[in-house]
C-alpha cells in the first residue's frame, strides 16, 4: 500500500536516533530523544488551500527538520510514517 497525500502535506519517515551519545555513552530507549529529522517520502501537489496558492518547496528524498510534535503518526505495513503541512517543516537538512 502507499500513502499518497493531498494539497501541501506530505509524507515523512523519522530518520533513526542515535543510540550513543558522542562520548561513546549507550543511551537506554527511554532515554532517547524523539527524533526530529525526517526523510521526505511523497509530497502533494500544493494548489489553492485555504484560499492561498501554495508551491511545494520540498521534494521525496529530501531531509528535513521538523516541529517537535507537528503532524499525525501512521503505521502502514508495518512501517510509521508521520503526515504533515508543509508549513511544519522548519528547515531542509543539507
């Protein structure tokens, strides 16, 4: 099955944590923190939302930095994804 969004939202998948720290601690899961990169995998293709033209800045494959608790999580065979605005995106990781 894939997930194929609507307007300007678009689909992500949370890039893993890291599981020790830089000075070579291992951190348990609790105490990971929840990640905050995604990697872009479909975007809409934007239009009049909300009375607005929007143009979709981001593409799949693309990584992105997003709001702490933006979107609403999915799991779809098996696999979480989160689905959100394109406006929640804060920035695009290079």
């Amino acid at each position: 099955m894939t997930i194929k969004p609507l307007a300007d939202r678009v689909v992500t998948k949370m890039v893993e944590a890291e599981e020790t720290t830089k000075s070579g601690i291992i951190l348990a899961g609790s105490a990971k923190e929840k990640p905050q990169i995604a990697e872009i995998v479909a975007v809409g293709p934007g239009g009049v939302v909300d009375g607005k033209e929007v143009t979709m800045y981001v593409k799949a494959g693309d990584k992105v930095l997003l709001s702490k608790y933006s979107g609403t999580e999915v799991k779809v065979d098996g696999v979480e994804y989160t689905i959100l605005r394109q406006s929640d995106i804060l920035a695009v990781v290079e």
